[in-house]
C-alpha cells in the first residue's frame, strides 16, 4: 500500500460543548471541541480547517503534532455556527479531507438580580420562570431574552415602585437581558388612621376614639362650649 492510500482515510469531526461557570450564572463557553479517528499511520499532523456559517469559506486555524486526536477552538462569538473539517499531512503529501461537521456556540447568559426594600413586605416572579423572590431572587438567562418581574405586595403593604426608571409604579416590569442586571423593587407599609375623635362628649377630660383603634384621648386646659363649630 502506498503512503497516499495509507493516508486517506480520515474520518469524522464531532462537535463537542464545553460548560464553565460565568460569575453567577451557568452558561456554555463560546468555544467547541472537535474529535476525529485517527487512520493514517505516518502522518506527521493533522491539519485542522474552519468558516464561519455553513455558507462560509474554509481557511486552516490550526495544525497539530503527529497522533492527536481531538482540538479545542476557543475564543469564538457566542451564538455563532461554526464548521470545520481535517486532513492528515506529512512532508511531501495531504490526505483527503474528513466530512464537514458543524456546532454552534451557545448564546452567553446573564444574571437578573432582584433586591427588596422598603417598610413593607411582598415577592417578586419572573416570566420566563426562574425568579421567585421570597426563595429565589437571582437567575440566569441566555442573552437578548425579555423577562416581565411582577410585584406581589403582601397583606397590609403596597407597591411602591421599582428601581428601573421606566417601569415607575406598575406591578410588572419588563427588561431585556444584554447585561448582568439588578433590579430592586419597593413595598411600603401605607399610613393609616391612629385614631378619630369628634369632640362632642361636651364634658370632661376624655374624648372617644372613633376609629375603631380604642385610642381613647386625654385632654387638657380645654374649656368645652357648645357654641359655633370648628
């Protein structure tokens, strides 16, 4: 067998995802891991070709040492296809090129953070799901996605607001995920009526609360009249 024929039997690309950690957030890197099965016995590399799109045009990015196996591409745009093949060289010849094998980096995320304050008290919950602060006030999400918050103000507190200038006093608030993004929502505890007192016991030092409260009133150096009104 000749070296030529020797060598032509590359095979296959495959595309593999890599995962890392993105501060708070879970996301896929934007880099792909290309695996193909050695079948040359006297290469000295394999030369590895990539194009961006399936329309693109092929140009060599990298060539390995003799024996390798598997290559990572890193540094890519996220969210982007990306397509590569391989072929085995030596110092006089190539080998026919592998099939073509595409992969598409996964788009970067970003983390939405949730902050309450105020005198009162309620929750807060995302659409899509992720969000449900109470428990859970932090969540990624991949980018360009539209997540709609929406205030629930707890029995004897109101909404006040939100930190984002345009959502003002609504309940719900809709931003767009292209950064990592805090967001603090406000719940108060309303003033309300201590007591109502209507003056007209006529005699004595005490008045009666009217409210409801039981906040009876003490008064003093008051002469009491029962002429005009004020």
């Amino acid at each position: 067998m000749t070296s030529r024929e020797r060598f032509q039997y590359i095979v296959f690309v495959c595309i593999c995802w890599f995962f890392a950690s993105v501060g708070n957030s879970f996301a896929a890197a934007a880099q792909l891991t290309l695996n193909w099965r050695d079948n040359s016995t006297n290469e000295s590399g394999f030369a590895v070709e990539r194009k961006t799109g399936t329309a693109g045009a092929f140009a060599e990015i990298v060539r390995t040492a003799a024996n390798v196996v598997s290559y990572t591409d890193a540094n890519l745009a996220a969210g982007t296809t990306y397509c590569y093949r391989v072929r085995a060289f030596n110092a006089t010849q190539h080998s026919a090129y592998s099939n073509e094998s595409c992969g598409t980096t996964a788009l970067q995320s970003f983390t939405l953070t949730v902050n309450r304050g105020g005198t009162g008290s309620g929750t807060v919950s995302s659409t899509p799901a992720g969000i449900n602060c109470g428990t859970d006030c932090s969540e990624a999400y991949p980018q360009g996605t539209t997540v709609t918050l929406t205030a629930a103000p707890a029995a004897g507190s109101v909404f006040s607001g939100w930190s984002e200038g345009s959502c003002g006093r609504n309940t719900t608030c809709t931003v767009s995920m292209t950064s990592n993004l805090t967001v603090a929502a406000s719940f108060i505890i309303p003033p309300r009526l201590v007591a109502a007192y209507s003056f007209d016991e006529g005699s004595g030092t005490t008045v009666t609360d009217a409210s409801g409260n039981n906040n009876t009133g003490t008064i003093a150096d008051a002469t009491w009249t029962t002429q005009g009104k004020f």
